[in-house]
C-alpha cells in the first residue's frame, strides 16, 4: 500500500521556544487522501520524488477563454505528467481554471460568461469529456475563483453535467475559497451543500488569508483561520468529502507596499542570506521573518503542512490538497 505524506512526512509537533524549529516526530495518521497540485512546467523529478506522499497529482492544464465557451488547449507538458504519476501508481486530474495569463489574474467575466450560459456549460462539459479520455485522465478539477453569487447555480450545473458525461470511473473535484461563516460562501457563490452532493470532494483553499497587494503581513493561512473556514465549510459538507488545501509557499512584504510571491526555499534562502532568525509561530503555525530593509515574511513549510494535516485527520476529513508540488519543498 502506498504510504501517504500523513505516514511519512507529517509531524506531532512539540512546544518550541519562539524562533526555534520545531521538533518533529514521526507520526502516522491513516487514511488520508493528498493531491499535489502542480503546473505543466512542473518538472517530472519532482512528481517522483514527492510520490511516496502523495495519491493524487492534480495539473492546471486548461484554462477557460475569455467568453466561457472553450478552453485553452493542454501544453504538451502535461501529458508527459500525467504518464509520470501514472507510472508512480498516482491518479491525475486536469484542473480547468480561470486564471488568465493575459490579465494575471483570476479572470471572474470568464467565469460569469460560462457558468450564466446552459449552452456554454454543455459545450465546456463536453469539451473536458474529450480531454479527459484522450489524456488519459483519471477525472476533472473544477477552479474557478472570483465566482459571483448570481452565478453559483451556474457552477453546480457544470459538476453536475461533468458527471453526466465522464467516465463513471472518473473523479470530479472543485476547489473553494476559504471563508469563515457559512454566509460568507454562499456570497463567493459557493453552493456547498449541491455541490457536495455531485462531486467526489471538495478542496478548501485554505490559505491566501494575507497577501501583498490585499492585506498587511501576516499569516498565508494561520491556524485559526483555517480552523474557523474548516468549521464553516462542515456546516454544509460532510468530512468525508471535504479536503484541507494547505499552502506550500509564502509571502515577501516590502516597505514599499510592493511584494512578492515566495517558495519555501526561497523565503529561507532569502533569511540565511540576511543573516535573520526566523521564528516558528506556534499561534499560526507557520514561519515569519524580517530581513534589515524592513521587509516582513511569513510562509507555511512543512512544519505548517504537517500541522494542518493533523487537523484534517482529528476531524475526519478526506485529505489534504497541497498548493503546489515544487514550491512546498520535499514532502518526504
């Protein structure tokens, strides 16, 4: 049997004094699912190496045109991924998004014209169908971000044509936005519950809670917030259907007000360069520094990674998802 990250990397974390690692010891949580998300120019070394923790490796391999009625087509480099986890006995789902390279951003027009069009709906549904069973694919990530609440109809009436038209062996996730009240995800367009009842999980972005560019420095996810989202999102959906997304990167806060986006090494290289110490925050569980310009970090490694699985097996959930293979670090 395949030994998931729960059995191999995560870990009971000790007490530790403010600034110091904490003191990891092995620990072996049964049963959870652990998707991998990863990008088409995601080397295939690291699926491999990252193979033992994982069960799912999950690809942003299309992305919706800006009238919601087709998708990009898949780099090439994805197929190859999906061999690759194959090969490692992983499952591989292709993500269809809307993020927009042109706008470097979620793209929500794209969404809105998708999900508020019954023919659009049937022609993207059809349009992932084929992908799935040309590539080989073992099912659909749904990722739509930025859905507005008048279209949320509209995104249970995509998972529910998917379903009518994949495989029956075909999985079909979507991934949500954390939020902490259950009125707060029916305003992000999230119909939890209807959801819930058609696919096979739901991912709970948990992370994002503070970024350059919306929020002062702090947390990526902290610790409460993620348990406040979790407590809101069960409200609606079964734990056994619900996965904790889990952020494998972190944040740079420069005087300026400008920032950027960090791997876990990088933040670390950034802090050993700077000759700083960089504190464990029990509170959030995650890490933060400040370098001599000022500037301010915070990022969630594997310490936080493990803390939060650990979570999601106390409360019985499905498994963790983790955004994204690459930038967490080695996870075994």
């Amino acid at each position: 049997m395949r030994t998931t990250i729960a059995a191999l990397a995560l870990l009971l974390l000790a007490p530790a004094p403010a600034g110091a690692a904490p003191t990891p010891e092995r620990a072996a949580p049964e049963g959870l699912a652990v998707t991998g998300y990863a990008l088409p120019s995601t080397r295939p070394v690291i699926i491999r190496r990252d193979a033992g923790a994982l069960t799912t490796v999950t690809v942003a391999a299309v992305s919706l045109k800006p009238r919601g009625d087709s998708t990009t087509t898949p780099d090439p480099r994805t197929l190859r991924l999906v061999e690759v986890a194959h090969r490692q006995g992983l499952r591989a789902e292709l993500l269809v998004g809307n993020w927009s390279d042109r706008l470097g951003a979620f793209d929500p027009d794209a969404a809105s014209s998708l999900l508020s069009d019954p023919d659009h709906v049937a022609i993207v549904a059809d349009r992932l169908t084929a992908l799935v069973v040309a590539g080989g694919w073992d099912g659909v990530n749904v990722d739509l971000e930025l859905v507005r609440r008048r279209d949320s109809r509209g995104l249970v009436a995509l998972v529910v044509a998917l379903r009518q038209r994949l495989p029956a062996s075909a999985s079909i996730t979507i991934d949500v936005s954390a939020s902490s009240t259950a009125s707060a995800y029916r305003d992000r367009g999230y119909r939890l519950a209807e959801l819930a009842a058609v696919v096979d999980a739901i991912q709970l972005m948990a992370y994002d809670q503070h970024g350059p560019g919306w929020s002062g420095p702090g947390p990526v996810g902290g610790l409460p917030w993620v348990e406040k989202s979790v407590a809101a999102a069960l409200e609606a959906v079964p734990a056994a259907k619900l996965d904790l997304g889990i952020a494998g990167y972190g944040y740079l806060w420069r005087p300026d007000g400008t920032g950027r986006t960090l791997t876990v090494k990088a933040a670390q290289r950034l802090v050993e360069r700077a000759g700083v110490e960089p504190r464990w925050r029990s509170g959030p569980a995650e890490w933060s520094a400040r370098l001599p310009d000022g500037s301010r970090l915070w990022w969630s490694g594997l310490s936080s990674i493990a803390r939060r699985a650990t979570l999601a097996q106390d409360l019985g959930l499905r498994g963790t998802a983790i955004w994204r293979l690459g930038s967490a670090g080695r996870l075994t």
